[in-house]
C-alpha cells in the first residue's frame, strides 16, 4: 500500500501565507509600508496629472480652441505697427464669427495714486479696448461693469485681475479712481482671469474714444483678436497676414492661445514621466526590502521547514509556500499603496478645484506592479528555503 501524494492547494498556499504573515506582524507591515510608499508616489503621480489634463480639456472646451490673435512680429530692425484698418479687414473675412482688438496707448502708466513717482513703472499696459472684446475672448467680469459705448467715450477703466490685485483695488462701486496717463480714472470693474488672453490680467482697459481724445491714443490695434468657425482655423490663419497687411504680411504674427496651454500640459506629461520613474525607484526599495525580509524569515523558520519536509511537504510546496508570503505581503502594500495615491490625488485635485481622473490603467498597474516585485522579491529565498535538507533544517531546532 503506498501513502498518498501529499498536495498544497492554491488556497493551502493563502492560508499558510497568511500563517507566515501574522506571525511577525510589524515585520510585515513595515515591509509592506516599503511598497506602499512606491506604489502611493507612482499612483498620485500620475493621478494628479491626469486630473491636471482633464482641466486644461474641459477649460478648452468652454473657452473654444477656434480663437487666433494677430500682433506686429517681433523684429531687430525695426518696431512693426497692425494698420488702423486691421480689425475692420479681418471682420471682412467669411469664416470670421467675431473680432476685436486692443490697443497700447504709449507712454501711459496706471498708479493708486498721483503722489506715485512717474519712474517708478510697474509693468501694468495701458490699453484701448473695443466693447466687443469681452465676448470674443470669452472673458467674464469678477465685479462692476464692462465698458459700453456710453463708458468708453469717458475717463473709466476696467482693471485686469493682475493690475487690480496689485494696485489694491476690491471695489468696484464708483467712488474708487486711479491715476492714469496723467488724469483720474474712475474703475468700473474689474475683470476675473483671463486663460486665452493672459496679456488682459496685467492690463488697464479703457474705451477706444477716451484714449484718442485724452491720451492721444493713435488708432492703431497692438492684438487683434478674431474668433474663427471650428473647421475653418487653419485656412482663416493663412490668409490673416495678408488680410491685416497686404504690403508686408511677413511683419503680422499669428497666434493660437489655445496651443498654450495644450503646450503646458505636454510639458506637465514630461514631468509626470520624471516623477514616475522617481516612484519606480522608491518601488524598488520597497521590493528589496520585502527580499531581505523574506531571506531572514527562511533563516528563522529552518525548523519549520525541516518539520513540513518530514511530514511529506516536497521542495515545490515549501516554494509555494514562501513566494506566495512574499507575492501577498507585496499585494498588501500594493493595496494600501494605491489607496493612499487615490485619496492624494482627490485631495490635491478638490484643493485645486479639478475634476478628479484616475484612469483604470493606473490600478491595473499598479496590481502588476506588487505582483511582479513580490515574485522577484520572494524568488530566491523561496529557492534557498526548497533546497534546505530536513534533517539539517531539523538538527536546527
């Protein structure tokens, strides 16, 4: 009669692991806590900046990525000037559903006050604005008015969100003035952020009127600012050089804002790779962490292998038994890693006021991830300990 073949089944193995687990508790944990740093850092990463792209997709989409400007290029030889006509001529062109413009009124400076020095620039553009503007680059008031054709024809601004800031003004309720290009100014509003025209944030916007006939403004836009049918960006952009300014096209710039920030989440994508590999890094500490525990768990446990060899445990089953230790103590990690690298990146997104994304790839890989160090962790002690001989492991206790 021959004794049966003893069998370590898949849930024998969990069992047994989970034995091995619990008794060392807070060898396990902090072994564990090794991968979980790893897994958390790679999962934030990455969490955050997906949550950081899907803002910048839904700000394009409410914004429109339809918007082109026209400036003068930039230019060693000499200062190029748009032509008084430009706004007028782009509006002549069929695919064009509005246009505006601003423009710089030269040696004209905004100050809280006239005691000020006048040397003292402060960066802040002095600008004529038309009362269309508002609409073409979706930008919103954060409080009082915008101008209209009654307010642009007197001495009234309307403050970007940078110059408002800087030159202390909250209120917007009439009795506040500012000292600009010489004379008071009343301010109207003040205006929130602008994402598509960043150049309106550090501006004073005043009416087109007021800034001919008080502060010898010449006419002549600096931007032009042109929304264009969606499928129609790329021929209206061609034909706007010559469009503005047939006799030196090569002099007009044309630009689209919404490449920008399109550009700054490219750039936000090279980073996430640089932090990623930095997560990897700690992953891979964690992982020799969990091998050096594991090495010294088959040191102390000899006599328990020895004792499982007796009973007739084969080499393939003492195999099993510790890679499956080394497999779930990472999975632990990898679990709790994952879960903190969520909850990082929905506290950062909700600080931020972003929509909360954490693709489904992310867990998966990170699930790969613990499996595969957990495995190569655990591979040679789990050798080491299948190749113990019982009666050395046994002469042991």
């Amino acid at each position: 009669m021959t004794a049966a073949r003893s069998r370590l089944r898949p849930r024998d193995t969990v069992r047994v692991a989970f034995s091995g687990l619990r008794a060392r508790p807070l060898r396990a944990v902090l072994s564990a806590l090794g991968i979980a740093v790893g897994i958390a850092a790679m999962v934030a990463v990455v969490g955050i900046s997906a949550s950081s792209r899907e803002q910048v997709n839904q700000q394009l989409d409410a914004l429109g990525t339809n918007l082109l400007t026209v400036a003068p290029s930039q230019s060693f030889v000499s200062e190029a000037e748009l032509p008084r006509e430009a706004v007028d001529m782009v509006g002549r062109l069929d695919d064009v559903d509005s246009v505006s413009g601003v423009g710089t009124v030269p040696d004209a400076a905004v100050y809280r006050n006239d005691e000020i020095d006048p040397n003292q620039t402060n960066a802040l553009a002095v600008s004529a604005a038309r009362t269309d503007l508002l609409d073409t680059v979706s930008a919103t008031m954060a409080s009082g008015r915008w101008l209209d054709d009654v307010l642009s024809a007197f001495p009234v601004v309307v403050l970007g969100a940078d110059t408002a800031e800087l030159l202390g003004v909250s209120r917007t309720d009439g009795d506040v003035q500012v000292w600009l290009g010489g004379e008071w100014f009343t301010v109207a509003g003040v205006l929130d952020p602008v994402p598509l025209a960043p150049e309106l944030d550090t501006s004073a916007l005043i009416g087109w009127p007021v800034a001919e006939s008080l502060l010898g403004f010449d006419g002549a836009p600096t931007t032009v600012y042109q929304r264009v049918a969606e499928g129609s960006v790329d021929d209206v952009r061609a034909l706007l050089p010559a469009t503005v300014d047939p006799a030196a096209p090569e002099e007009v710039a044309v630009s689209r804002p919404s490449d920008a920030l399109a550009a700054q989440a490219a750039t936000d994508e090279t980073l996430t790779t640089l932090l990623l590999a930095l997560g990897g890094v700690a992953l891979l500490v964690g992982g020799i962490g969990v091998a050096n525990t594991m090495v010294i768990a088959v040191l102390e446990r000899r006599s328990e292998v020895g004792l499982r060899r007796a009973l007739g445990a084969t080499r393939a089953h003492i195999r099993r038994q510790f890679l499956g230790e080394s497999v779930l103590l990472a999975a632990l990690g990898g679990g709790g890693g994952a879960l903190l690298g969520g909850a990082a990146t929905a506290a950062f997104a909700s600080s931020r006021e972003w929509p909360f994304a954490l693709p489904v790839w992310v867990l998966a890989g990170a699930a790969a991830a613990t499996i595969v160090v957990g495995a190569l962790a655990g591979a040679y002690p789990a050798a080491r300990a299948a190749r113990m001989p019982p009666t050395a492991a046994l002469s042991s206790v």
